[in-house]
C-alpha cells in the first residue's frame, strides 16, 4: 500500500458524500486506502460514508483534538505516504492526489506538501476574500501558510518521528512545520486544489476567533512562537488596529466583487473577532500561566 488518504470528519453531512465521490474518482495509478476517522458524529455523516469502500475509526468526542486526530490517523495508515483531507475539502478534479503526491515521488528531500484550498463561492465572503489571499492559484505568489493539514501528504515515516502536538488548541501544523528540522523540505502544490468553505455561521465564528486568542498565549509559553496578528503581550488597541486593516480590506473585496450586502455587516463581523478573540487571550493568559 502506498499512500493512505484520512479524513477527518465530525457532522460533515453537507459534504462527506462528494468529497468521497471525488477521491474515489482520482485518477492515481497506484493503489490508495481511504480512512474516515469521525470524532462523534450525530448527523448523517457516518451513513453516507458506509455507502463507499472507506474504513471508519471512531473517537471518542472528550479525547479529540486536532494534533491527537492526525497522530491518530497516521498510526492506523499503512501507507508510505499519508495524505490528509478535511471532510469539508473536496477535490477541484481527478488530478488533485496525483499532483499533491507528485513532488514526494519524485524528490526525496522532498518530506511533505499541501495543496490550494479555493473559496465556494458566495458562501462566505469573508473567509472567501482571506484562503484568496492566503492560497495563491500558482507558484507566482507566495502562500502566506507555512503548512496546512486541511489538503496535504506528508512521508509516514516522518510523522511517526516528529508527531504533531496534542495539547494545541489549534495551529497544530504551524507548530509541527516550524519544529520540523530544516532540512526537510515542504513544497506548496497550488494545482492540487480543494473546496473548502465554512459558512457563516456566528457561533461557529465566535469559537474559531476564541480558540485563536487562546492559541496566542499557548505557543508564546510553550514553544516561544508567535502566530499570525499580533503579538502575544500587545494589549487590545493593536488588535483593535488589526481588525480595522483587516475591514477595509473586507470592504475593498466586497465592493470589487458584487457583495454590497456584506458591506454594512463588516463592523459587526470584526466586532465580533475582536470581542470573541480578546476574551480567548485573556483565558490563555491566566491558563498557560500557571503552567
């Protein structure tokens, strides 16, 4: 067996069965095994996956995190190379495993790559105009990602040696290609694209940009990193700066593209990343303290 294809899924009804359909539509010539790890589904998730040949490892909900579910994965495989797809990422072709596996094949200082995520379109306007920004349709641009374990394969060997962190609240694959030694190489593949979209759901919204806050104190203690936005020790009027930079490029892209609507909601939307970000960095201030 060659390459082991784990996606990780938790109510992903809504996409599950056409990102299946495109993975077992590839156009790969070796022999791939597909494994659905699902952290407590209660939709129809599960079902629509027992329709194709995948193998399900379930976990339990309390022992999930995002570092846990991937070292989970790579364990399980039996493949060389391990590639991992949120159950949320479909596919953009038949060419995407091909291409994302391509440069391991190919080159072995080559350890590791990820592909392109691209918007849906009208989804979500602001998580839209930031994976544009941050994927780059080619190599002419540089993605503003080191790593990102939503599209990538990485030598099972490698992970089985350097696994990822499992206390991280997110930014597990940050955290993983900045501790990777440097001579280990990772090559973003921008034709080796996926969907990927969360709609704009507030409460969703809410815990991502609380999570985030509490990331920021969590890699300053533990691993003395800094991550994406401001610094860790600076105090609320530079987020709030962040956030205002952030909006008038939101206003720009909606203007540009057709999306008047979302024009007056940006000031709630950033509100809403300000408040909710704020509040996680002032919990992982006082809990990564006392460590």
């Amino acid at each position: 067996m060659k390459t082991s294809i784990v996606i990780r899924s938790k109510d992903e009804a809504r996409y599950i069965g056409e990102v299946l359909e495109q993975v077992f539509a590839q156009r790969y010539q070796e022999p791939y095994e597909v494994l659905l790890l699902d952290s407590g589904s209660r939709d129809a998730t599960v079902k629509i996956a027992s329709k194709f040949p995948v193998t399900l490892y379930p976990m339990r909900p309390e022992e999930f995190t995002f570092g846990r579910a991937l070292n989970r994965g790579a364990q399980l495989a039996k493949g060389d190379h391990v590639v991992f797809l949120s159950a949320h990422c479909t596919p953009v072709d038949q060419e995407w495993l091909a291409r994302l596996l391509h440069p391991l094949e190919e080159d072995p200082k080559v350890v590791a790559t990820y592909g392109r995520q691209e918007p849906r379109r009208g989804v979500n306007p602001y998580e839209e105009m930031e994976l544009e920004w941050t994927f780059p349709a080619d190599n002419h641009g540089n993605p503003t990602v080191i790593f990102s374990c939503s599209n990538c394969a990485i030598r099972r060997d490698l992970l089985l040696r350097f696994p990822f962190d499992e206390q991280s609240p997110a930014a597990e694959d940050y955290i993983w290609r900045r501790l990777l030694p440097e001579e280990y190489r990772s090559i973003y593949v921008p034709s080796a694209s996926v969907y990927h979209s969360h709609s704009l759901n507030l409460r969703y919204w809410a815990a991502r940009f609380r999570i985030n806050g509490e990331l920021i104190p969590f890699l300053s203690k533990t691993y003395k990193m800094e991550y994406y936005g401001p610094p860790s020790h600076s105090p609320l009027s530079s987020f709030v700066k962040w956030s205002y930079v952030l909006a008038r490029r939101e206003y720009r892209y909606f203007r540009a593209n057709g999306y008047l609507f979302h024009l007056a909601l940006i000031p709630f939307f950033e509100g809403l990343r300000i408040f909710f970000f704020w509040r996680g960095l002032r919990v992982g201030r006082a809990e990564y303290s006392r460590t």
